[in-house]
C-alpha cells in the first residue's frame, strides 16, 4: 500500500445465488430474496456469540438488521426495501 492513512471499507459485500450479505468485524447478515427480488428471509451472525455464524439472531436484534440492511441496499446501489 502507499499510503497507510488511505481509509478502508468498514464491511465488505458479496452475492451469492438469491443472497446478498454484508460482514462486518463484527457482524454477518445477509438477505433471500426471490426471483422476483421479494424478501424471504434474513439471517444476522454476531460473531462475539457465534464465530461460526450457528445462530441467527434476526429476530431479537431487528432494529440492527435493519441497519445492516440499509447499509447493504446502498452498497448493492438499491433503493431501500
């Protein structure tokens, strides 16, 4: 690198089939969709409970979810969903 005061992304994101997922240090969520870009599902991983991404905390952490799903639609370049 040539310049060490560069900023660095903070998550990176990624695409797979019908999911999309954004990770973090210190999270991992991702998002189903169907063929017509519906949601199905979504899956939260926080990775100081669950390195191995074996339990999806979604439900009980909604409020950021949906942060991490906003965040996810900007990088992805959707509007909001």
């Amino acid at each position: 690198m040539n310049d060490a005061d560069t900023e660095w992304k903070s998550a990176a994101v990624g695409r797979f089939q019908n999911a999309d997922t954004i990770r973090t240090d210190s999270f991992g969520f991702t998002e189903y969709t169907d063929s017509k870009g519906r949601l199905i599902s979504r899956m939260l991983y926080d990775y100081s409970d669950a390195p191995n991404e074996n339990v999806n905390v979604s439900g009980s952490r909604q409020t950021l979810s949906l942060k991490l799903a906003n965040e996810l639609h900007e990088e992805m370049g959707w509007d909001k969903k």
